[in-house]
C-alpha cells in the first residue's frame, strides 16, 4: 500500500481517487508541515500548493519517492535536493491557469471601475459618480509577458473586450502568437505601448527584479501593472517612485510571503488580493485532480511525464548535457535573447547519439531560464512545439569522424547561428562557431564575444575598452573566417562586461554581432 500525505487545503478529490486506488492517504491542513512529515515518515508521495518543501522536510521522510506541486510554480520546493535524494518532482502545468486568467480580468475591471472604494463609500452612505468615474477595457492594448498556459488564456479571454494584443515571450514563435490574436514584441515596446500590462512569467535568476525602473519608465500615463505572478519580478520600490508621476494602477496577487500580516506593498496598490488566482473551486478540483492521477500513473505505470528535475542514464557523462546547454545558451545569446528562435537543428555524433534524447531538455533551458534543464525530454519537445519552435534531430554523419561531439543551430528570422562542441581532458569545448573553425574556446565564465570585418587593430579597441573599464581579460581566441573576411573575438572577461559598453564597442568597431553571455 501507497502512503500519500496532503499537507495541504485541496479538493477531496484527489483523496478520493487515491484511496479508491487502495492507496493510504493523510491529508491534513491545519497542522505545520514538518509535524505532519516527523508524524508520518511512511510517506511515499507528498502533494503541496505553496507549502515550502526544504532538504529538512525531504529528510524527514526517508521513503519519498515523489512531490506533486497541485498547480503550476515550483519556486518553494528545492528541486535540486530532491533530485540528489531521488525524489521526483512534478507539477501539474495548466491545471489552474483559467482561474488565474480570469482574475486578471476581475482585478483590471475592479480598478477601473473602482470597484472596491466605491462599494465601501456607497455602504457608507456616499454617492460619488464624480470621484469614481471609471473607464473601459473595449479598445485598449494589452501586454502579456510570458504567452504560456496562463498568458494564452488571457488573450483568450480579451477577445470580447475587442482588445490590441501584445506579448512579451523569448520562447513563443511569431505563428505562435498570432494564433492568439497577439503581436510579438519586445519588453520595452510592450511596456511603452500597453494600457495594461500583466505578468505571467515564473519568478527565476532571470525574471527576478525583471520590472524595474527603467521600464517602468517607459510606461504610458495612466497605464496598469498587474501582477499575478510572483510578488519577486516586480521591484515594488520602483513602482513606488514613480506610481504618482504616471498615475500607475497596479494590481498584485503576490507576496514575498504567503502569510497573514501588514503589507508593505499596501500604500502602492490598487487592488490587493491574497493569492487568490488559482483559489477557485474549479481550480483547485481540476489541480487535486490532476495531482492524484499523476500519482497513480508514476506508481502504477511508471509516467513521469511531468517530472521537472528528472534524472539521466548512468552512463552518460552528464558534462554532455552542459555541453548542450552551453553550446545553446552561446548561440540564443548570439541571435539575442529578446529575438523568437523559430527551429532548433542539432546532430549527436560518436557514443552521444543514443543519448540524443537527453540533450533536449538542456537545449531549452538555455532558450528560457524558466525551462528546467532535469525536465523530461518529452517534456522539452511538447514545450518546444507549443512554443511553435521547430525541432530537428539530424542523422549523424559519422564518416565525418567528429568522435564524442555535438552540433547545435538555431535560426530565427534574419540569423542563424551554427556551434560544435565536445570534451577534451574533461574540459568542455566550443570548436566551431558558424564558419570560425579551431575556435577551442573552454565556456565558462563570463564571455564577451564581437564579430566583425577583419582589419588590423580592432582586437586592440577592444581589449582597449577593456582595460579602461577595468576588467581583465583573462583568456582570448580571436580565429577567422577567410572566405567571408571577418575575424571573432571570444574574450573571457574577469567580469561581465556592461551593455553599454557591449554597444559602445560594437558600434566603435561596426561589429556585425557583440554580446555577452555569463558561462558560469
Ligand atoms: N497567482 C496565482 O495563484 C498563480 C500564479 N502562477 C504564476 O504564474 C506563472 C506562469 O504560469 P503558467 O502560465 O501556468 O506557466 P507556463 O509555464 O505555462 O508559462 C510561462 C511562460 O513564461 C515564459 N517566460 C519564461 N521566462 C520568461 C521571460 N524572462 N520573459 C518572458 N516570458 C518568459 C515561458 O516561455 C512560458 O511561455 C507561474 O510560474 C507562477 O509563478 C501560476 C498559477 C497560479
Ligand atoms: O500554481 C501556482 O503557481 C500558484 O501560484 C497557485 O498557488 P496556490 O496553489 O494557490 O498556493
């Protein structure tokens, strides 16, 4: 018999399907967590909501085999811990998206229409047509980050309020989007452009602190931040300075915390609701649905589809799937990270082509931050084809005798970018980067990487610019392509190099591509 423990407010259903599988089920949401795990170390499977999931907990329960995140962010569980104990983390995507797009057009409509202050004056006796005058979503532009489960059902959903759409998405090609009635663009031309902007994106290394000064400069007077994401995305003192000057609305469902008590972000928001997004019946039925099933499918038939720190084959040297994610991580940022990649092409030669399959998940976690590089190579192609990215495994040409290596390209509209890397003395290598050939480049650290026409001195403005600025060069390979006369130069840099001064550089010696790109 199965041990579930549900230490957590969810619909019965997820009880119920379990112990009518026979399984042995405790759930129980009043008492903390770690009593719950010291009371029941018989636990084989755990499934939470926003409950922290920490290495202590993990400990304490020495026969858990997996932990169901009952919806869709997986930021309070410690993936990486639960991988080295062998746990298998799923989550459950989708399940309570529609109950948080729904939301986002309840808190938009309350603030224009100031729903909340209006009701509260009026039982108080008030009749303030003047003071509450409102206004209309009909007609305005709306700005989706993030286009995944949650951003495509609030375009969905826009559709009778005759909306413009936007949307801000590294990973969603332009088809992709259209199919949703929305246009690509960049985040700066989304916060610019938007009436309403509204954040669907999880919270990482990459999106934390994403929405800060400088674009919330660029917002239109009057415009709308709604955030029922995480509370991490949003610098909440840089709304603050600027909230009157653009007479921002901003709308949060999210905390640093989920806890009763003041909050700080009080004085800056409009609308401020405690988490409410997926807390509908619906929801949270079809997330304790979900989440049970889930259970029964990994025990009874071994699916673990929805694994998000999935393990790999004993035998295969796992500094391959770093080379994988390097060589990707290098080429989107070559295309740049804010540009849509529309195919992925790749070829494994050598041992790794019956590996092929593993490098796939770490191939995407370089095109976003938010895709796990342990998810399940399944996983990887499903999420590459709802992003409308091709994906192409070509056969290996192994009269090419390339041995243990790797090709991987990207195309995007306008570039393609081509890179060959393998392990030598257990060092990871790019070898080719597009025609450069022999580039024997180790990526790790912070690079700084300038493309341009071959004349003499360029190299020297470069590491010129770097000096002044004070970082220390502490490796450089600069080959060349003959036929197409242009030169690279692949620095590591002591630290990053600032985007100004990528720019600057780039411009001073009318760089065909300069960017960086941090390899640590
Ligand atoms: N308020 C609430 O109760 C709930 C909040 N959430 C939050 O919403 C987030 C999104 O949920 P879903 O749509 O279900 O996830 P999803 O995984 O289906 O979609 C996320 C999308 O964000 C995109 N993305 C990742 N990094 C990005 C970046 N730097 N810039 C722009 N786009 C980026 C991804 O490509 C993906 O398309 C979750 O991670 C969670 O933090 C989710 C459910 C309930
Ligand atoms: O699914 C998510 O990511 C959520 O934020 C929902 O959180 P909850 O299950 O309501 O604690």
């Amino acid at each position: 018999m199965k041990h579930v423990l549900i230490p957590t407010k969810l619909d019965k259903v997820a009880k119920d399907i379990l112990t009518a599988k026979g399984y042995a089920v405790v759930q129980d949401a009043e008492t903390d967590m770690a009593t719950l795990a010291q009371q029941h170390p018989e636990t084989e499977a755990l499934i939470v909501r926003s409950e922290k999931v920490t290495p202590a907990i993990i400990d304490a329960l020495p026969n858990l085999r997996t932990v169901v995140r009952a919806g869709a962010g997986y930021n309070t569980i410690d993936i990486k811990y639960a991988r080295r104990k062998n746990v298998d983390v799923m989550n459950t995507p989708g399940a309570n998206a529609n109950g948080v797009a729904e939301e986002v057009f309840a808190m938009a409509l309350a603030a224009y229409r100031h729903v909340v202050p209006a009701d509260v004056d009026t039982r108080k006796g008030g009749w303030e047509k003047k003071k509450f005058m409102g206004r209309e979503l009909t007609g305005k532009t709306l700005g989706i980050v993030g286009l995944g489960n949650i951003g495509q059902l609030v375009a969905k959903h826009s559709y009778g309020f005759d909306m413009k759409l936007l949307a801000y998405d590294p990973v969603v090609s332009e088809s992709k989007a259209q199919e949703y009635g929305a246009k690509l663009v960049g985040l700066e031309q989304l916060f610019s452009e938007a009436d309403i902007i509204t954040l669907h994106i999880p919270e990482n290394d990459e999106t934390r602190g994403m929405v800060n000064k400088r674009l919330l400069s660029l917002v239109k007077k009057g415009a709308m931040l709604i955030n029922c994401a995480r509370a991490g995305i949003v610098n909440e003192d840089d709304i603050r300075a600027i909230k009157a000057e653009k007479e921002l609305l901003f709308c949060t469902d999210v905390f640093p915390a989920d806890e009763a008590g003041p909050k700080p972000v009080a004085d800056i928001a409009d609308v401020m609701l405690p988490h409410l997004g997926a807390n509908t019946k619906e929801a949270n039925f079809t997330a304790a649905k979900r989440a049970a099933e889930q259970i029964v499918a990994y025990f009874e038939s071994g699916v673990n589809t929805y694994v998000v720190n999935k393990g790999i084959p004993d035998d295969l040297n796992e500094n391959y799937q770093q080379l994988a994610y390097r060589l990707a991580l290098i080429a989107r940022s070559y295309i740049g990270r804010g540009t849509p990649v529309r195919q992925i092409r790749c070829s494994f030669y050598g041992e790794l082509s019956k590996f092929s399959k593993w490098f796939y998940s770490p191939i995407c976690a370089a095109l976003s931050e938010h895709f796990e590089f342990q998810q399940d190579p399944e996983e990887a192609l499903r999420y590459l084809q709802e992003k409308g990215i091709g994906f192409e495994l070509r056969n290996a040409d192994e009269s090419k005798r390339y041995g243990n290596s790797m090709t991987i390209d990207l195309e995007s509209g306008a570039k393609v970018v081509s890179l060959r890397g393998t392990i030598t003395e257990n060092n990871l290598m790019v070898s080719r980067l597009n025609d450069f050939d022999h580039v024997y480049f180790v990526p790790r650290g912070n690079a700084f990487i300038v493309e341009y026409c071959d004349r003499p001195g360029v190299l020297s403005m470069i590491t010129r610019a770097c000096g002044d600025a004070d970082i220390n060069i502490e490796d450089i390979h600069a080959p060349r392509d003959s036929e197409a006369k242009h030169a690279i130069a692949i620095l590591k840099t002591s630290k990053p190099v600032p985007p100004e001064m990528v720019e600057a550089v780039g411009k001073e010696v009318n760089a065909k591509v300069a960017f960086t790109v941090n390899l640590s």
